[in-house]
C-alpha cells in the first residue's frame, strides 16, 4: 500500500508527495490515506470519507471500462446533491 493525499470535500486526488500533501492536511485543504493501492493512476483513485478507504475504478480493466465507471458514479453523486439541493429549497422557501 502506498500513501496518497486526496482532496477535502470532493476525495479527488491531490498529491503523492508527503511534503506538498503534509502541508494541505494541516491547511485542511487534504486528508491522507495510507491505503492507496501501489501502481494504480491517481485517476482512478478516489476517497471514499463514508468508509475512509481508497476506492479505485475499475480496478484490472481497460482506460474506457474505468472512465465509464467514474463517469457513472460521479453523475450518480451529482444527481443526490442536486435533489437534496432542491429538497433545501424546496423547506426553506416552506419555511419563509
């Protein structure tokens, strides 16, 4: 396992280097992941901060297999924000 550095807020990666990465933790800008799997593209990795794991997409298949997968799954988290967004809205302006 490698140590990896991935952003607050969205789990994308940030940085490899503990120098760079260190110094966003304690900006609270990173968290750090001991996790990460050796040799896996830092695209393909993502934080998950619901089970505090490194998830990789589409471990073992091709560039398009993984693309595709991360595409899913982003549109899937963007899709939940944007209905509880609207459910914010939507008791809010119940609330007015």
């Amino acid at each position: 396992m490698a140590t990896y550095y991935f952003k607050i807020g969205t789990g994308e990666p940030f940085s490899a280097n503990a120098v760079t990465g260190d110094e966003a933790v304690s900006k609270g800008e990173a968290v750090k992941s001991d996790s990460a799997p050796d040799g896996v593209e830092a695209w393909r990795m993502k934080y998950n901060f619901s089970t505090n794991a490194v998830d990789v997409y589409a471990d073992g298949k091709d560039e398009a297999g993984a693309q595709a997968q991360r595409d899913a799954e982003d549109k899937t988290a963007d899709d939940a924000t944007k209905a509880a967004d609207a459910d914010r809205a939507a008791a809010a302006k119940a609330d007015a």
